[in-house]
C-alpha cells in the first residue's frame, strides 16, 4: 500500500468533491476500516496512500476515523497534511452507539475537545473557514462546536478566529437585485434594499450580472464563512465570552439581521405593553393615595385592576418558559439580574393587587407596593438596553456596579463600626429636637452614615459623650469623628470617583465590543422565549448571514472600470479647486476674464 500510495503520480482534485461523490463516498464508508490505514508513515507517505483509498477518511461505522485517529495518536503534522490535501476530512464523522443503544455521532472536534488539543482545533476551525468546503457539513459542524469549545476554556482561541472570520463572494440573481448604498447586512440576499444599476448580464444567458452604485463603482454581495452564527445555542455561549467576541463583521452582520428582521418588532411590542402596565400601575397607585385608607372599587378600577393582572401573569409565564428552555438550567438563568427583576416585579405587583382586594387593615400592602414600584424601576433600565441612545449607558452603570461592589463593602465594614463605637459612646445622648440619633444599633449607623457620606452632622451631642460625660470622653468622641470624616468623606470618596473613572475608561475601551453584546444579550432574551417552530424557522432562513459592499480589485481600484476612493477623493478636491480658481477670477474680472479696467 505504501508503494502503490507512493507511486501514484495522478493528479487529483485535492478532495474538492462535488455533493454527488461526496455522498457516494459517505455510503461506501461503511464498508471500510479507517484503522487498517498504516498511520505510522511519514505524513507525504500518509497523504500518498490516502489519495489511492479516499473513501477510509470521511465516516466511519464504530471505529475513530483517520483524522479523529491522529488528533487522539497527537500526530499533528500527519493530521495537518491530511486535512490540507482532503480539506473535507476535517467534518468525518463516526457512527456509533453507546450502552443504551442510543445513536452516537462523533466528529473531529469533539475528539479534539476531549483532548483538550488547542493546535488540532484551531487547525480544523480555520479549514471550516475556508472557500474549498464551503457548501459542505464542516463548516456546520465547526459552529455547533464553538459552545463547547468554549466552555473547555479556549476563549482567545474563538475570539481571536472570530475577527479573522471572512466572508465568501455570492453571485446575485439580477431579478433578486434589491441592494442598498453601503455595508448593509440581511439574512439573505433578497432582502437587501437600495436602488443599484444593473449591468449587463454575463452568466447564465444574463440571469447574472455587475452591480453599481450611483458613483459607477462595483459593488458585490458576499456571506459569513460560517453558517448558523445565530443560533440561540451559540449567541448564549458568546454573552457568557468576553465582549470582544463581537467586536467583527461577522457577528456586527449576525446581531444586526437578527434585531433588524426578527427581534425589533418584538421587542417593540413587548415594550408598548410594559407601558401600558407603568401606566396602569401609576394610576392605582394615586387610587390608593387618595382613598385615604378607604380604597372603593369602582368600574374603571377594576379595569386597571384587570390589566394589570393579565400583564403580570403574561409576564411570569414567558418567564417560565424562558427559564424551563434555558441551556444553563433555571438557578443560572435567574442568576442573570435583568430575569430576577423580571420575575420579582410582576409577583410584588400581583401581590399588592391582591392585597388591596382581601386586606387593607395593616400596612403590609403599602410596603409591598413601595417594593414593587422600585423594582418597576429597575425593570425600566432594561428596556432601555433595547435603544441606541440609552443602551451604552445602562452597559456602563451596569459595570459601575460590578466594579464597586469591594469597594462598597471596605465602606460598610469602616461606617458599621464607627457605628457601634458612636453607639456605646452617644447611646443616650439627646439633639435639639429631644431625639437619640445614636440610641439604637440601626439608628446609630444611618447617623454615621449621614454624617460620612453626605456630611451632615451635629458636633453639640460630643459633649454628652460616655455615661459620665467629661473632657476625656468628649476627646475620644471628637477623635473617632475625624478618623470617620477624613478616610470616608476625603479618602475613600475621592477613590471612588477614581474608581468609577476607571471603571469607565475599561468599559469605554471596547465601547463597540459591549454595545453589540448588550444587543446579544438582548436578542438571546425574546428567542428564548419563542417556541421552538418560530425558532427553527429564524434559524432556516438566517443560516448565512449576507453583507453587500464596493468590490475590491488589484491596486485598490473598483472593479467595472472605477475608481479608489483615494482617487474619488483627489479628483473632487481637484474639482473643487478648480471652481474656486473660478469664482476668484469673476470676482476680480467681473466675470469677462479680461484684466481690470477693461471695461467703460
């Protein structure tokens, strides 16, 4: 076998096999034992003998297949020989079945995944990428592997190929030939929207053609390398990446055909009834400030009443699906803060609906409607992440918080304590108004904590200090309230404004990277609570993502006889300067040209 493989001379197409023999090596792959192949021979040797038995490298019945073979044998340049001379290899599967009897389908990546192998799956990702497998299941396979590489913690390994991700040129029917000027993105091609010239046809007795923009440059329309980049699986993997995942093309084309054509007019639809519930909560909110206690139900209140209801049982129940369909299960998906206060809004608030119906007698509905109006609130905030205008913003007060959170906790453990120190001191001493601002545990510590914070303090009561008051006593009282003053209210509030500055220079940094993955997390929010055909169809019609722009050639021209844009630019300063040399000569020839004085 070696000799025969060393010997054959033929020329061969390098695996670029059209769909008819790739299925017809697919079936006859059955029959073969990828394991009889020698996989100690030298990697030219190796390729040789597999260009005379291609059949053995594609699928494989309960044996490893020979690429999945090498990656575990860890025979790296025999496996980067292999998959650069049969490029399809890299998506051979094995067919096979666990105990139970259930169906196992393994593939190259999975193997690589086990092995933890960062070299074999970089490899096989950028062949997934390339133009020779295109229309075949690799490209497919790749995707659906990036997930689980992911979680094997190959992060800078995806993002790093994620902003080299290319897109591949995609001839457009001239009858289909709805562009638009600029970079635009659509799911597919018919639904790009402009008005472009049309030139000639050339293919196909004419159904293709050139297209130009109104400056007579070519224009072309072209895909993401990798299809089904927004599948929710996928997107979710992303959000749980660093932002910098989202800051390519490739996935600014994915985000914005999954917002523009599927996501927009939910998201709108569901905001207008989260009006309408603000709107309903206000107005029973004044109904129970002005009952005074006495709360009537007349008709238009119970309409109220109704509405409010309908949308917070709506709301609770696309949060349950949502939480039933999640990948991470129910405990990760209410880890999300946004989803907590989903939740937690629309149950306060069918609570106080309720407590106005059966009890009124105590206070208890008062206080579940202060709570339920502050998490309406918060619950605002993430409707906002849905604008251009306001979502960068809620993305920056978002990573303030993150940011501050030690901080916050070095602060509550330094005005606790002084707390407790003003409390034994001042636990009986008495303001102007007769009242014992440091007479209890709690009420001490919002003394301390007005008094650090905001500055608000009454030095008079230092000198009731101690349960005999003296000098001593009142010394010990003014020195704890210089150590609270100077390290809260100058030290610590001075580094959080440091803090926080930083904090927006880190967000600010990859202002793009985490806007679009503010708009990801988004997205991923209403798919998931779609039922599953609505899903299944976004996925089948945005499987490749589209993007239509100036079609480069050699030394930066554009193709159909125009021109670079540096040279569109020198041509109108040219032109520019050209009429204004004019207007310079009218103004001192009085337009005729001839010299000055040239007239009567």
């Amino acid at each position: 076998d070696k000799e025969g493989g060393g010997g054959g001379k033929k020329k061969t197409n390098k695996a670029q096999i059209d769909l008819a023999s790739y299925f017809s090596v697919w079936y006859r792959g059955f029959n073969l034992n990828p394991q009889l192949v020698p996989l100690d021979l030298d990697p030219e040797d190796l390729v040789a003998v597999l260009r005379e038995y291609p059949e053995t490298l594609y699928v494989s019945r309960d044996y490893d297949t020979l690429v999945q073979s090498l990656i575990e044998q860890q025979r790296f340049k025999a496996f980067q020989a292999v998959i650069k001379e049969f490029p399809l290899s890299a998506g051979s599967l094995k067919f096979g079945f666990d105990s139970d009897g259930n169906k196992v389908v393994t593939n190259a990546f999975t193997v690589a995944n086990k092995m933890r192998d960062e070299m074999s799956l970089k490899s096989l990702l950028y062949t997934a990428q390339t133009p020779e497998v295109a229309g075949s299941s690799l490209p497919y396979i790749a995707c659906e592997s990036l997930p689980e590489i992911i979680a094997q913690g190959f992060e800078d390994m995806v993002v790093e190929y994620m902003q080299q991700l290319p897109f591949h040129p995609y001839k457009i029917p001239l009858k289909q030939a709805n562009l638009r000027d600029g970079s635009v993105y659509r799911s597919s091609p018919t639904h790009l929207n402009t008005s472009f010239k049309k030139g000639a046809g050339r293919e196909q007795g004419g159904l293709f053609g050139d297209l130009y923009d109104p400056r007579g440059m070519q224009v072309t329309a072209s895909h993401v390398a990798l299809p089904n980049l927004g599948k929710l699986g996928v997107l979710e993997a992303f959000c749980g990446a660093n932002s910098s995942i989202f800051d390519n093309e490739a996935m600014t084309a994915v985000l914005e055909v999954l917002w523009e054509e599927h996501i927009k007019k939910l998201f709108y639809m569901k905001a207008s009834v989260f009006l309408i519930m603000v709107i309903a909560w206000i107005m029973l909110v004044q109904l129970v400030v002005s009952s005074t206690g006495n709360i009537v139900m007349q008709t238009f209140d119970r309409v109220v009443y109704a509405v409010l209801l309908a949308i917070n049982f709506w709301l609770i129940y696309e949060e349950y699906r949502q939480a039933k369909g999640s990948p991470g299960g129910v405990l990760k998906h209410f880890s999300d803060i946004w989803n907590a206060l989903d939740v937690f809004s629309a149950v306060m608030m069918t609570t106080f609906v309720f407590l106005l119906e059966y009890d009124t007698s105590s206070d208890t509905y008062i206080f579940v409607g202060v709570a339920g109006t502050v998490l309406l609130m918060l619950k605002s905030l993430s409707f906002l992440r849905g604008f251009e205008s306001t979502g960068w913003l809620i993305t920056v007060l978002t990573q303030n918080v993150a940011d501050v959170r030690p901080f916050l906790i070095v602060m509550l453990v330094i005005i606790l304590g002084s707390s407790v120190a003003f409390n034994l001191l001042l636990s009986h001493a008495t303001d102007e108004d007769d009242n014992k601002p440091y007479e209890g545990a709690w009420t001490s510590f919002f003394t301390v904590f007005l008094m650090s914070v905001l500055g608000d303090f009454d030095t008079q009561v230092f000198e009731q200090a101690g349960m005999h008051p003296s000098e001593f006593s009142k010394l010990v009282c003014q020195l704890l309230f210089l150590f609270v003053v100077m390290f809260v209210t100058v030290v610590a509030l001075n580094a959080l404004i440091a803090l926080l500055g930083d904090s927006y220079a880190k967000v600010s940094e990859f202002e793009s990277a985490n806007k679009k993955k503010e708009r990801a997390e988004l997205i991923c929010e209403y798919m998931g609570v779609m039922r599953g055909k609505k899903r299944r169809k976004i996925n089948r019609v945005s499987k490749f993502f589209h993007k239509l722009g100036q079609k480069e050639t050699e030394g930066g021209k554009e193709a159909g006889g125009g021109e670079s844009d540096l040279e569109a630019f020198t041509r109108i300063v040219d032109e520019l300067r050209a009429e204004i040399k004019g207007l310079k000569d009218i103004i001192l020839h009085g337009g005729s040209g001839d010299v000055v004085g040239g007239g009567d």
